[in-house]
C-alpha cells in the first residue's frame, strides 16, 4: 500500500519513499556533524584548552616584505634605505590621470601623486602627454637626467629598424 496524496503534484508509492529517505539521510548526517562538533568542544572546554582562533595569516607577503613595502610608501623619496643620496636620473614608468582628483605618476618604481615633491624640492605636474617636472616635460617611458636636462627614451636611437618591402 503506498502513500497517497490528494494533489496530482505531489509524488507517490516508491518515489515518495526515496524521497523521504533522502531527507532522513540528510538530517542525520546534519545531526552527527553537530554532535561530532559539539563533543569536540565539550572536550577541549571539559581539559581547560581554549579553542584556536582560525586565522586567515597573510596570503601574497610576508611580514618582512609588508614593512618594506610599508617604508617605501612612506619613503620621501630624499634618500634611499642603504642611506644613498636620490639618483639623478629620473624613470617615468607611468600614469594614472585621474579627472576629479590627484593624478598619480610612477617614478623611478615608486608611485607620486601629483603636486608633491620627489627629492630636492622638484615638483611635478601632469600634462596630457606625460609630466612636467620643474618645467621640463617628461613622457611615460622616458628618462630624464635632473643635472644636463637631456631626456632619453626607454627604446634607444636605432633600436627599432623598419625594412621597407
């Protein structure tokens, strides 16, 4: 005799069947994960231990490579860790130009938002072709020496030889 029901929707006979032992499989591996749990923490609470806190710990660096990372954000750029005077030649490697707010200009590595002093009080401003460092324009991927003013390009003079067909 199998179980009937009075809307056509719902199953009957042998389905009915297996699928109320699904749900009863379902609620006892539930039910057996909690009492597994909870006498785990009986335990450790009944011993005095307290129980470990999950930590996630860090994912990409570690904590020596965070506090560098941390110093050259806060670094000015004036003089570098080994205790070195700035360089002369100045990398621009990019730029971020941002419309509402501070555009931001990766120099020699290190990330400058705009308006602020690099090293030895030159001051930097953004162009639509690149930067303006104390009056001399600087594109990405160039280099500029800060003593002769003479700006070098990342790909040098013959670097790139075009062959006519």
């Amino acid at each position: 005799m199998g179980i009937t029901s009075s809307s056509p929707s719902q199953p009957t006979g042998s389905r009915a069947r297996s699928i109320a032992c699904a749900r009863l499989r379902q609620t006892l591996r539930w039910w057996f994960f909690a009492s597994v749990v909870s006498a785990s923490l009986l335990a450790q609470a009944a011993d005095g231990v307290t129980p470990l806190k999950p930590t996630l710990g860090t994912l990409f660096y570690t904590n020596a490579e965070r506090i560098s990372i941390s110093r050259a954000r806060l670094d000015t750029g004036q003089v570098s860790e080994a205790g070195e005077p700035a360089p002369n030649v100045v990398n621009v490697t990019g730029l971020v130009k941002r419309q509402g707010g501070r555009s931001t200009v990766w120099i020699n590595g290190q990330a400058v938002s705009e308006g602020e002093s690099i090293s030895q009080g030159k001051h930097l401003s953004t162009t639509p072709g690149g930067i303006r460092l104390d009056g001399t324009g600087v594109r990405v991927g160039e280099s500029l020496d800060l003593t002769t003013r003479e700006r070098t390009d990342i790909v040098q003079p013959g670097a790139v030889i075009i062959k006519k067909r």
